[in-house]
C-alpha cells in the first residue's frame, strides 16, 4: 500500500512538472505578448479580474486555435520585437523687398482652411541666426506653441496656424493662415523640420496630426494626416523621424484602428503588445512618419501600459508610469513553475508604496520603436528632467515619504546605485542633470540645493548643499559650472507659544524668483545672483514650462513671461505645498489679469541679472480673461507670451498679436494684431 502511494506521489508530481514545463513553453517569450486582433485586446483585458484558470486557457488558447505549426513563428515574433529593433523664398531686388499681392484663400483638398496673405520675394542675404525652442536634449527637437526657421514665424491663436514672414522686422507681415474647417479641436503643438510643418491637435480621446509642405509659404499644401484613437501625450522629432505618443484608456472597440490620409486602418498584423506582468487597461500608442519620404506610410505600434512621463534621447525612449505598489498577486509561473513546485522561489506580497515604472524603447533603422525592457524603482518622478542618459545608464531622480534620492540603472535598467534619502518629509520640486552630476531641489520651509557627484555611477553621492530662502520648480543650465534657478521667494515665519516654544512654522510666498549658482565647487554650492520679480502675485509660465525660456550665453540674454495677480498665497507646515502649487496655478488662471508682459534680461558671470526691459501686449490685457482662452479635453491655454530671435530683433508671439522688438535697445519696430 506504501509502495502504491509512494508511486502515485510520484505520478502526480511528474505531471506537476510536465504541467510546469508546458507552461512555460506555451508562455510567450522575452516581456511581450503579440495582440493580434481588437477582440484578443477585450479578451486580455476582461482577463484581468478572472480566476487563474481562466487566465491559463487565455494564455495557452492562442496557440492552440492557430495549432502548434505555428506556435513558433509566434515566439519568433515576440523574440525580435523584444530584439530589435530650408530653401529660400525670397530673391533679391535692388537693396529692399518687394510684396506681391495677396493670392486667393480657400480650403485644400483635404479639409484645412487655408488663408493666403502676402510674401517678400527671396532676398539674398546670408542665412540668419536665430533662436530655437529651448529642449532638453541636443538634437531631439520639441514641439511648441510658436517655432521660426530663420525666416518665418508659425504659431498658434485659438485654431489658427499662422506664418508670418519675419525675417525684415520693418516688412513683418502675415503670409497666410491654416484654419480647421467646421472643427471643434483646437492645434495644440507645432513642429518645424524639413521644410514641413507639423500641427499637432487633440481632444480627451484622439490625437490628429496634419503635416504640410512649406515650399510655398503662401499655399502650404498638406501632405499627410493621420489620427490615432487616442490621447495626445507628447512629441518628438529625432533624425528625420516624426514621434507622436498618445495614451489614453482602453475603449470597447477601435483600439487598433486608426486614419490614415482620411481612410480608416485595421491592420491585419497590428504592432500591438501586452508587457509581461502589467495589467493595464489603459493604451499607450507610438505613431512614426518619416519626413525625408512624404509618401511613406505611417507606422502605429502599442503597448498596454501608461505613461505619465517621457524622457527621449537621441538613441532611447523611456515611459514611465508613476503609481503603487504593492498586494499583487502571483503568476502561473510563480505557481506551478520548477522552482514553484520544489519551493525554491519563495512568492512575496510587498506593501504598498509609491513607484515609477520604467519601460524602455530604442529607436530602430526603419524608424520605429523596438521595446527593450522595463523595471520597477520605488518613488516618483516630477517631469522630463528627472531623468537623464549618460554612457548607456539612466539616471533618474525620485522621491517618496522618506525623502529624495538619485538612482543609475544599466542599459538593461539592473540598478547599479543609488544615493541616500534625502531632506526627509519634504517635496521634490525640480531636478537637472549635468555631465556627472545632478542636482536637485525640496522644499518645505527653506530652499535645499543638493549637488551630487556622478562620477562613479556604482556610488553616486552627495557632496554639497545649499539653504536659501524660496525654492527652484525649473533648473536651467548655464554651463557645466553655473545653473540657474527659476521658482519663488518665500518668507519663513515661526510662531511660538508665551513659553517660548516653536508650535509652528509657515512660509508664504513674498515674489517670483531667479537665482544664479555656481556651482563650480561640487561641494560647495554659492549662489552668485538673485533677482526678485513682483510679489506674491507675479508668475510666469517658466515656472511649469521649460519651453517658455529664451536663453543664450553668448548674447547675454535670458527672457521670460511674466504675469501678475490679485490673490496672495500662504502655505503652512504639513499642507501638501504641490497640491497648493497646483490650486494656486488653478487659481491665477481664472483670475483677471493685472499686467502679461515679457521681461528681458542681461546675465553675465560678473553682474548678474541686470534688468532690460518689459515688452507689453497690450491687446491681452484689454480683454477678459475667459473671452480669449480657449480649452481643449487635454490642455487648457491662456494666453501667454513666446519670446524667440532672428539676426538682432527679439519677437514676441501672443495669441492676440506678434511685436518686433530691437534686440539691444528693445525700441518697437513693429506690431500685427492676429485677426
């Protein structure tokens, strides 16, 4: 009877072994699993809240249904996924420009409006120096609000696109107009590369992007649109490639569909994915257009995961999704896998607790995106510049309860090291990287700059910090040794009982602030100039947009919006100071404005921050606040104020009007009001 016993043991654990490697042959291999139809996608989802059971026959039924023939050419797909991978318009007459007049408007054949103004013929002038939009990475361009190639000036009012001729201030003048015609989605983003312009729009569940030939100024001739079903996140363009990301959650169809030049798609072999132990039911779309062949087909892949920030460098694509962790539950292979069955690998439930979700993406030859790996790092990132790429590793700033830190991971995300928490208790309001180092700003009642040293990415560490009253939300390089700060001024102020003893401390914001530090001594950090801008009412877009800076060493020249309000704000110890941020922000956006200018500076090592001068539009601030913003599902705008320069005329672009200004004295040359 033993014996009998002995032997059935024995059957059962050899099919529990049988069972174990059946699985994790049939298991897809690498961390994708190729979705090849919309009702796969339902399926998968509708999984997430089924039994293991039923999530073993959706796993194992795929393979089943297409017969074990094919069962490897699925693997193989899932493997090398995981593998791989200006011409002038103006001619010259005499020494000046002539303007001819004014060509026919109507609508192009795909549906823009087009209005057609006038134009100088060429001139033959050398090319000119002008200002680009301010990025975070060389030569990984971003799209804005306002862009110039030199020549003309694109941006956007309400759900116009307009080009402006720029390049003589005195002779400034609107050349044409793009307009969406019967549309109620609004342009959002402007990308100028190739001669084309791409004008980027969106609602709260779809992304459309239209790009146009600029060989004519006067009639841009559209080339190419496309929508993808989903939320518009962000853009890139990076060697001749057009990256669009939209993400948004699943909906009951149409998940794998998209337009293309008008016609619907439902690719037959969809680039679609689920990631390996992610059950998200939220859908993250990547949509490719090359812009050095205008008739290519556009190239969509998804990924059912969620993106609440994106660092892209010349070479990589990094999502992050900031969330929880923590009570998930194991998987098929934890179970009944080898290691499983024998107790070798022990299941562990972790508390919950805030984490960022690295998804790594390189960029492949034909102009897609090839997903490489992901990892899971306790904390959270506040924007873009919480992460930089350096010699293959990633380094990324997070924060949680217990304080800041600053983490390198490899090129397969393993991590290599990390600094010690730092300023306990207290926020993560900006964050920049610079060669080796890194830099890092919390804020409570008092302003910490923390330097670190890079050098060794095994054993990052913190060699220097700064207390200065007020805190930096954007840290903008001034060159590997001096870093500028844009934030606020804040006033500390303790209350104590008639014993003597602290019962409280507060801060309230007394003004808006930009500080020049050097930090040339990693160890000890100085700050070398401050400038104090308004009051407790002055904001400015730099604040929460990087894009909003107009800075360049070598002419000396920072400028930025400014904006003034009526209310005050005071926050106290233990109130969530970014919630407040948030509110605050909120708040001056429903506010009428006092003033909206742009404030230009000089900034040098030696004097500082010297104060030039405040361009004024005057249209904006004539008008009520909530007759000329205009909203969007994904974004709100007011109106705000874009500085840029061409040859030695700054310009700057409002929803309601462009200026041009000298750029040394800031004396009017000349002003248009958009229509």
């Amino acid at each position: 009877m033993k014996k009998k016993i002995m032997a059935l043991i024995a059957i059962l654990l050899v099919i529990i072994i049988i069972v174990a490697v059946s699985i994790n042959i049939l298991s897809p291999k690498g961390d994708l699993i190729a979705i090849k139809s919309e009702d796969e996608l339902q399926k998968i989802t509708d999984s997430y809240s089924s039994s293991g059971s039923e999530i073993a026959a959706f796993i194992i039924s795929p393979y089943l249904a297409t017969g074990f023939g094919d069962i490897f050419s699925n693997f193989s797909r899932g493997i090398e996924t995981d593998a791989t991978t200006n011409d002038s318009m103006y001619s010259s007459s005499g020494s000046g420009y002539t303007i001819p007049p004014a060509t026919s408007s109507g609508i192009d054949s795909k549906g823009s409006f087009i209005e057609s103004g006038k134009t100088p013929i060429t001139s033959s002038s050398a090319s000119s120096d002008y200002s680009t939009t301010n990025v975070q990475v060389e030569n990984v361009d971003e799209a804005d609000i306002v862009k110039t190639d030199g020549e003309y000036i694109y941006s956007l009012s309400n759900d116009t696109v307009y080009i402006t001729y720029a390049r003589d201030a005195k002779n400034m003048t609107i050349v044409s107009k793009i307009q969406e015609a019967g549309s109620n989605v609004y342009p959002e983003d402007l990308i100028i590369q190739n001669n084309k312009l791409i004008v980027i729009s969106g609602d709260y569940k779809a992304t459309f992007v239209k790009v146009f030939d600029l060989a004519d100024k006067v009639n841009p001739k559209r080339i190419k649109t496309f929508k993808i079903n989903k939320k518009y996140y962000t853009s890139r363009y990076i060697n001749g490639i057009l990256y669009v990301i939209s993400s948004g959650y699943l909906d009951d169809e149409e998940n794998l569909q998209y337009v293309e030049d008008g016609q619907n798609v439902n690719p037959e072999n969809p680039e679609a994915y689920k990631i390996k132990d992610i059950n998200s039911k939220y859908q993250t779309v990547i949509a490719s257009y090359n812009l050095n062949e205008v008739d290519s087909k556009i190239k969509v892949q998804s990924y059912l995961m969620d993106v609440e920030n994106a660092y892209i460098s010349e070479h990589n694509m990094y999502l992050i999704d900031n969330g929880y962790s923590g009570g998930s539950n194991p998987t098929l292979g934890d179970l009944y896998g080898i290691k499983g069955v024998f107790g070798l690998r022990d299941i562990e439930y972790e508390s919950r607790s805030t984490n960022s979700t690295i998804y790594k993406f390189n960029f492949k030859e034909d102009g897609t995106v090839g997903y490489q790996t992901k990892n899971t790092v306790e904390g959270r990132t506040i924007d873009q510049f919480s992460l930089d790429e350096k010699d293959g590793n990633l380094r990324i700033a997070l924060y949680t309860n217990d304080g800041s830190r600053v983490v390198v991971l490899d090129e397969n995300l393993k991590q290599l090291g990390e600094t010690m928490n730092l300023a306990e208790g207290e926020r993560m309001y900006s964050a920049r990287f610079m060669g080796d180092r890194a830099y890092l700003v919390t804020y409570k009642t008092i302003d910490p700059l923390f330097s670190i040293d890079l050098t060794d990415p095994r054993n990052p560490r913190v060699l220097g910090e700064l207390k200065i009253p007020g805190y930096s939300t954007y840290l903008q390089p001034y060159d590997e040794n001096y870093l500028i700060g844009f934030g606020f001024q804040t006033e500390e102020k303790v209350r104590r009982n008639s014993y003597g003893r602290v019962v409280s401390t507060s801060s309230s914001i007394t003004g808006m602030k930009m500080a020049l530090f050097d930090v040339s001594d990693i160890s000890n950090p100085k700050v070398l100039s401050e400038e104090v801008i308004g009051d407790s009412r002055t904001n400015s877009t730099i604040l929460e947009n990087h894009k909003a800076l107009l800075f360049d060493k070598e002419k000396n020249l920072l400028a930025i919006p400014i904006k003034n309000y009526t209310d005050d704000l005071s926050m106290v110890e233990n109130d969530d100071i970014s919630g407040l941020e948030t509110s605050y922000i909120n708040k001056l956006r429903n506010r009428s404005y006092n003033k909206i200018g742009y404030a230009v500076y000089n900034i040098d090592l030696t004097n500082g921050f010297k104060f030039k001068g405040l361009i004024t539009h005057d249209a904006i601030d004539e008008k009520n606040d909530t007759s000329y913003s205009y909203y969007t599902y994904s974004k709100s705008y007011t109106s705000d104020i874009r500085g840029l320069y061409i040859d030695n005329t700054l310009y700057t672009v409002s929803e309601e009007e462009i200026k041009a200004n000298d750029l040394e004295t800031l004396e009017e040359i000349k002003e248009i009001m958009f229509n």
